[in-house]
C-alpha cells in the first residue's frame, strides 16, 4: 500500500515550495499518494486537491474575518476527510492561520504532523511554541537559527535551508529579451505577489518614484509580476499618481538584474533580489495600528528575510504606516548613485551570496520527511 500524506499550502510561493517537495519525494520514493490544499503547482507535481485553490489567498485581520465561515466550512470538511480516512501523515507548509489549525485537528485523532517552513514565533508571539511542540512532531526550518530554538523547546527539529535559493537565477533569459526597455536606470517596483499586497505597498512606492524622478529624470519605474489582474491594478494606480510606469511579466531576479534599484515588499522576494546583486530597499505597509502592535510585538529587530538570515542590517528596510515616502526616498537617492553607500551595498549583497546561498534545501527537506515517515527521525 502506497504512503498516504495529506499536504497542506495556503498561499503561491507555499504552493511552489511544496510542489517542489512533493516532486523531490516522488524522486527517491514513488510510493506515495499525496492529497490536500494547494494550487495549480501542487496540482500538477501530482498531488490530488480537495478543493480548487482561491486566486487571491487570504491573509491579513481584516481579509480573514470576512471569510471565516467559509474556513470553519473547510477545516470541518478536513475533520471529517481524517476522521473517515486518516492519512499516514500531514504535512504542513507555512501559512500558519490555517495550518496550525489542521494541525490541531491531526492530534485529535493521532496523526503525526511535520511543518516545512514553520511559524516565525521566535520572532512576534514565542508564548505560542509550547502549543507549536504539542502539535508537531518534526519541524523542517528554513533559517538557521530556528534549529536551536525550536529544539530548545522540545520539537524535533531539522534545518534543511531556504528553497528559494533553490530556484536560481535563469540566465538564458535575459530581461531585455522579454520586454525591451531602452534605459540603464530602471527603478524595479516589487510590492508583492498578492493583489492586497499590490494595493497597500505600491501607492507608496509610486509616491517615491515620483519624488526620485524630480531629480532622476532619466529613471524608469518597472513593475513586473505574473498575474495579470495585479498589473492591471498597477497600471491603474500608477495613473492616479502620475507615474509612467512600464509593466511586464518578466522573471522577477532578470528584472532586478536589469535594474539599478529595486523597492521591494517584504517576504521571499527579498531573497531573490539578493541573489541578483542589485541594491534594494524594503518597503511594507501596514495599518497604524499593526504598526503599534509590531513595536510591542516583535522579538528581532528586522523583519526582513535577508536581515534575519544574514543576523545584521544587510539592507535598509522601512514598515511604513503611511504613505510618506520621504525616509524611502532620502536612501533611494543614496543607492541609485555613483556613491560609497552603493559599492558597499553590492559588497555586503555580494558577501551574502557566498555565505549563505546554499541550494539544495527542497532534497533536503525530502530526505528528512522520508525519514521521518520510516521512523528514523
């Protein structure tokens, strides 16, 4: 009889990371049936979805209380699929709103649950890793540190790497090769790959724009993403401000090749910029009050991936409750010319590459899972 695990991803790059897994595990094991939430990567990777993925996930307060009857319906539709048909295993990826739940429904019923990419507790709510290590019977972490700290806690604990240095940069496919743009002085626009995350971050990345261009005129803001609805939505917001902005659909790390600075959300998007050796800034916005609450909450002094890895300020990041783009701009100017502040940025993003890109976090993973599954933790 085939292994059957449940695989759990509430997002697009859980979706991709866990399609990846689920790829590196048929590699050295074909015996195993997989089947749970994702999307259309997951889908095609072989696993079997119990549901259609949404096209926008939901992630935020305010998104989620409008939808929590549909995932009260969800998580009973996945108490009943264990109860009836238990799987031998679940496997969690990120998204810890939804995840940590199907967790809790697991335990229930006895089933053993592995998380890839676990809950950034360490970082804004520690008080919930002693829940996470009744929940959990092997962790698979993506940042060093988390190894030590959740091992402290009693779970079981693996450091298998970020995979998004898995996916490294495509130099067959140069940017210019996609969409020609005629200019050595692009200004890369990255505010997320949520439609949300378009919305929030963009306006007050356009308004930096704008003020880079008073002084810049030969800058050219870029935005490129892969769903269409997003970069209608860019364009039409780029209309409201004033901005000419150039879109496309290009690779996300040939972008930022191609440009001289890049403004980017928050998340693995900081990563892969990284990799592209281009000077970036990080910018997120929040509401007032998840701004407040971050102050009190946070444990660590970065929020971005890059900082937290690197355990220093790699790069200036800014979590803005506004749309003031004035301290944005004010570093920007600094980055985009012939300065020491640039050279040094390129030599600490150069530095990063050669310390910490590690590819192989995906096989890694998937060793540790079949492992586990063989009782060999």
């Amino acid at each position: 009889m085939p292994l059957k695990i449940f695989i759990s991803a509430g997002d697009i790059s859980g979706d991709i990371h866990a399609a990846g897994l689920i790829a590196r595990c048929a590699a050295e094991s074909g015996a195993i049936e997989w089947y749970g939430l994702g999307g259309s990567n997951m889908k095609e990777a072989g696993c079997r979805l119990l549901i259609e993925p949404e096209s926008d996930p939901v992630i935020g307060f305010r998104r989620v209380i409008g939808k929590v009857p549909y995932y009260f319906r969800l998580l009973a539709r996945i108490h009943r699929t264990f109860a009836e048909s238990p799987p031998d295993l679940v496997v969690l990826v990120d998204y810890p709103g939804l995840n940590t739940q199907i967790a809790r429904l697991a335990k229930m019923i006895g089933i053993r649950v592995v998380y890839f990419i676990c809950p950034q507790y360490w970082a804004w709510a520690p008080w919930r890793v002693r829940r996470f290590s009744r929940l959990v019977d092997k962790a698979l972490v993506i940042f060093p540190f988390e190894e030590s700290y959740l091992s402290s806690h009693g779970v079981d604990t693996t450091y298998v790497g970020h995979p998004v240095f898995d996916r490294a940069p495509r130099a067959e496919t140069r940017f210019e090769q996609v969409t020609p743009i005629n200019s050595a002085k692009r200004l890369a626009l990255l505010p997320g790959s949520r439609k949300h995350e378009v919305e929030s971050n963009l306006p007050v990345m356009l308004r930096a724009a704008a003020e880079l261009l008073r002084n810049e005129s030969d800058l050219v803001p870029t935005l490129t993403h892969q769903r269409p609805d997003c970069i209608a939505l860019a364009e039409k917001l780029a209309g409201g401000s004033g901005v000419k902005l150039q879109t496309t659909d290009a690779d996300l790390v040939e972008t930022a090749r191609a440009s001289r600075l890049c403004l980017v959300a928050s998340g693995t998007a900081t990563l892969e910029v990284a990799l592209s050796g281009t000077p970036f800034v990080v910018v997120y916005r929040v509401s007032p009050l998840a701004r407040r609450l971050a102050r009190v909450l946070l444990t660590v002094p970065w929020f971005c991936q890059v900082n937290l890895i690197a355990g220093e300020s790699l790069v200036p990041e800014f979590l803005l409750s506004d749309d003031n783009p004035s301290p944005v701009v004010a570093t920007c100017r600094d980055l985009l010319g012939q300065t020491v502040a640039r050279q040094d940025a390129i030599d600490r993003l150069g530095r990063f590459k050669d310390e910490h890109y590690e590819p192989g976090a995906l096989d890694r993973a998937a060793q540790a899972l079949l492992s586990f599954t063989c009782g060999q933790s």
